[in-house]
C-alpha cells in the first residue's frame, strides 16, 4: 500500500467512523498554478492532513496528521513541524504504515490512534 493509498483509506475510515472531527489534505510548499506563478501552502513540513475537534471535551482543537508509508523517513522539517504542533497545543500525530500486518489492521490501528488522541 502507498502513503497515499494509506492516506485515502484513512480518510474514508474516519469518517465512517463517525468521529468528531473534520480533516482535510494539506498540501506543503508551492503549487505551479497554471495561469503561471505559484500558489502558498502550508509551510514546507506541514503534515499530510489537518482540522479539528468538532465535538466533546477537546472540541475546537486543531489536528495535524502525517502519515508515512512504511519506509519513508521523516524529514527535519516534519520534526520542526511536530514541535511546533505541540508547542501551540495541537494534537499532532504521525501514523506509520506497518508492513508486518493488513492493510485493514493498518487502517484501524491508525483510526484508533485517532480516536485515543481526541479523547
């Protein structure tokens, strides 16, 4: 499975999931725009996904999730992020593929770290 196959499985299962939060893909760096030029994102680092707590104790907190494939190594600027992250008082998670069980153990694994980190 990709990074972004685990990604996109990811996404689908939190939301049937039902859990009370609303995330969204998160592109970093700049984007060729096709009009010319480029478009900002998210600063270089930023992780794969982010949002927020829309329910509950925890309700209003923002989100980031970066999710690697199971070789992908983490670059210094994603650390830079996840210090970040924690220091303003985000959740901040980093969800890695595990090759050494299924695809949906991969993906349940993934929502439950969700589930235990928005309380």
């Amino acid at each position: 499975m990709t990074e972004q196959e685990f990604q996109q499985r990811f996404r689908l299962a939190v939301t049937k999931a039902r859990l009370p939060v609303r995330l969204w893909r998160q592109p970093a760096g700049a984007i060729l725009a096709k009009r010319g030029g480029s478009v900002e994102c998210a600063p270089v680092g930023a992780a794969d996904l982010t949002g927020g707590v829309t329910d509950g104790a925890r309700r209003g907190v923002r989100i980031e999730i970066e999710l690697k494939g199971e070789h992908t190594p983490t670059t210094d600027a994603q650390h830079a992020w996840e210090t970040f992250c924690r220091a303003s008082g985000f959740i901040y998670l980093r969800l890695r593929y595990n090759g050494l069980i299924s695809e949906d153990e991969n993906v349940t694994v993934a929502v439950a770290a969700l589930r235990e980190a928005i309380g």
